[in-house]
C-alpha cells in the first residue's frame, strides 16, 4: 500500500499482475508462458510484470510474449514493489538488458553473481492473521539464497547467484514480527538452507555461522511455537542438528533430504557432493532420533547416461530406507548446464517409466507410514475449512490431516486418528 499499490480480487481485474517464475525445468518454463497467455486473454489492459528465475535466465524470451509489460530479473526483485508502482512512463532500470530488441516490455536485469548479501523481503500481508482472515497460516521466512554447488544439471546458482545468508538479528527480527502479527508455524526455507551462515563467517569468524546455531538462537530469544524446516542436503545433516531436531519440541519432525539418484556413478555424473552410502547413513540417523517423523526426497530419473543397473540401485535404496514421501522429477535439460551436453541421454518414454515406478513405490510407503498412526494422536497446525463438515491441518510430521467440523484456522490442536480418506489422515480434536 505504502507503494500506491492495493490488492485486486483476481487478475482479471487487476491493472497491474505480477508473476513469479521457476525455471528448474521446461515444463516449468511452459507452464510461466502458458498463464502470461491466459491472463493477457483475460485482462488485455492489465500490465503483466514478469519476475523470478526464468526472467533472470530467458528475459528477452518473456518480454517478447505479447502482454508483458515489465521483465524483472532476481537481480532487480528487491525493487519490484518501486518498479510495479512506476508510471508506465517513468521506468528507469537500474541496469537494462544491452542492446534489447523487445518492442513489448520494459527489463530489468543484471549480474546476478554481483549480489553478496541478502535482505529481508516481506512475506505476504500479515495483518489479518490474529482475527483468522489471512489466506495463509504457514508463512515462509526465506533466510538464504542462491548455492555454491554446481550440480551438473542444475540451473539454479546462475539464477540465484552466491550463497547468501540473512543474518541473525535480522532472522530474530522477522521472527518476532511474524509472531507477533499472530503466526504459530514458521517454515525456514532457503536455495541452499544448510549453508546458511558460511558467507557470514567468511567475513566475520567470530560469528556462530552453523544452521543449528541460528535454530538455537531463534529458540531462545523468540516465542515463536513451532518451526519447520524445509529442504536440506544431506551433508547438512549434521549429528548436532538432527539431534537438535528431534529433542525441541518446538521444531516439526519432518526432514526433506534431496537423494536425486542411488547409483554412485549417475551422483558423480551429477557432481553431487555425496555418495549412496553417506546418504543411507543420515536417513538411518535421522530415523533411528525420530521414528515418526516425515522423511522426504526429491529423486531424478532419466539422467544422462543412466543405465537400467543404475535405476534399478536408486529404486532398491528407495525400497530399503524409512520415506514417507517422494518428489521424482524427470530429468529435463537445461540450456547451458553441462548435462545438457553429456551423451546417453534416457529417451523420454524410459524416463517417464522409471517415474512411474517410483511414485508407486512412494505411495505405497506413504500408505505404510500413514497406517501407523491410525488409533494414536498426532499434534497439528488447522489450515482452512474445507466444507460445513471438514477443517483441512497439517501434522507436525507433515501429513494431511480432514479434521471433524469447522476450526478456526492458525490453532495448534492435537487430534485423534481414525482412518485414512485418499491420501489424507481423518480425525477429530482430542477434547
């Protein structure tokens, strides 16, 4: 507001949209293009502001789709409330795009990699939270960004930039904020989230710089009830922090550790900084300190070069560890990346077979991991009501939960388990 802005109802009656993008795959690159279609269909009038990793990579393909009005790159995303709230006259970038042929758009963009630390950025409107009108009730506190990895099939670090980490007063700061605007559940998220605090430490030694010191220091000097974790790496998951996880009570027993691939041979070929076996040795860990607790991965099929032996190690160490649920992506070639140049390439109709079967054996490991807790209780945050008769929450072991009844959402409630609907755990609130 304080930008002039206000929110609209829906984008087709918006003057001004603004669209986040992903680039991690091409489908997700089809799926940006195809809604800048749909809502310049909609709404011709409306400006459409393109931002996010696919602007930051392919800026002069998004300002050439008709309706686009702005192309703004991670490199310029700190500006976006100033640039949306211009008048269409008075852009100015800080730095365009060289020599532009776009007759649509306005861009932004420049040297992602020139970015060496990171600002708090709003999370959404938080007003409304405490009277139960807010759309979400789980907000997302991003703490670091960009990697210093460079996974042979990932376009992420030249979209992101360096490793970058919040520092701690201003994590402690956005905490109490978001506590006090009434949040009960805070997710930590980040591009690279167990590194957070190593750039920080580059520059000042003296500072604890490990992402189980800042968990402490987030314990400690806030109230706030629960914390989540998000996406890890398995090199993150240090002794010290899984011990940490499963003995707060305040922090979700839910650790999502990306696998990407069981066979030896396809990490390397990935330039992944681990091996199968130091893999199965942190989910043993992590499961051994709390056997209930979600245990996720993101899995990739169809990598170059991966053999019918290779899959068959990533499905049989899939088969023998304690997930509760998968991510399986099909591999998809990224412009500039070197697996894109790497020979054996899967033919397309192997990979989405390999897919296939993952999701199946990642059902079944769900449906395992659900029935057991049929007939005991389970602490979860309420979401939203769902009908006259449902209230939908999330355990704190990352199940969905249909709760009898409707429920104010925000509440930590405790609920009773009676049976699984779907892929959804059924209760009622213990009285």
């Amino acid at each position: 507001m304080e930008k002039g802005l206000n929110k609209a109802r829906a984008p087709h009656e918006a003057e001004v949209v603004v669209l986040n993008t992903c680039t991690v795959t091409s489908s997700a690159d089809q799926d940006a293009r195809a809604t800048i279609r749909r809502i310049h269909r909609e709404n011709p009038d409306a400006r459409i502001l393109v931002t996010g990793c696919y602007a930051q990579r392919a800026p002069e393909e998004i300002a050439a789709l008709p309706g686009v009005s702005i192309v703004v790159g991670n490199s310029h995303k700190h500006q976006l409330a100033d640039i949306a709230g211009s008048r269409p006259d008075a852009f100015v970038p800080i730095q365009s795009l060289e020599n532009s042929q776009s007759p649509h758009a306005e861009v932004f963009i420049g040297d992602i990699f020139a970015h060496t630390e990171l600002t708090a950025a709003p999370v959404f409107d938080s007003e409304t939270v405490s009277s139960g009108a807010s759309e979400k009730t789980r907000p997302n506190l991003k703490i670091q960004d960009g990697c210093n990895n460079r996974c042979s099939f990932c376009i992420i670090p030249f979209v992101r930039g360096k490793s970058r980490s919040l520092h701690t007063e201003e994590v402690i700061s956005e905490v109490d904020q978001l506590v006090g605007a009434g949040y009960r559940e805070i997710v930590l998220s980040g591009i690279n989230l167990g590194r957070w605090g190593r750039d920080l430490a580059a520059v000042d030694p003296r500072q604890r710089a490990r992402f189980s010191d800042l968990l402490r220091e987030i314990l400690d000097r806030t109230s706030v009830e629960k914390l989540r974790i998000s996406s890890v790496e398995p090199m993150d998951w240090t002794d010290d922090l899984i011990e940490l996880v499963a003995f707060s009570p305040r922090i979700t027993k839910h650790a999502h550790v990306p696998l990407q691939s069981g066979s030896d041979g396809v990490l390397r070929l990935m330039h992944r900084r681990y091996r199968p076996w130091h893999y199965e040795d942190r989910i043993a860990k992590i499961h051994q300190a709390m056997p209930d607790a979600a245990i996720g991965a993101d899995v990739m099929v169809g990598f170059p070069g991966e053999s019918d032996k290779d899959f068959e190690q990533t499905r049989a160490l899939i088969e023998r560890l304690p997930f509760t649920y998968l991510h399986v992506f099909t591999y998809s070639s990224r412009p500039g990346t070197p697996s894109a140049a790497m020979p054996g390439q899967v033919p397309v109709q192997i990979a989405r077979e390999r897919n296939r079967i993952l999701r199946e054996l990642a059902a079944s490991k769900k449906r395992a991991f659900q029935e057991k807790f049929i007939d005991s209780e389970l602490q979860a945050i309420t979401l939203t009501n769902l009908d006259s008769n449902r209230t939908e929450a999330l355990t704190d072991n990352y199940q969905k939960l249909w709760i009898r009844g409707r429920h104010e959402s925000n509440q930590l409630v405790t609920a009773r388990i009676a049976r699984i609907e779907g892929d959804a755990l059924i209760g009622t609130i213990r009285a």
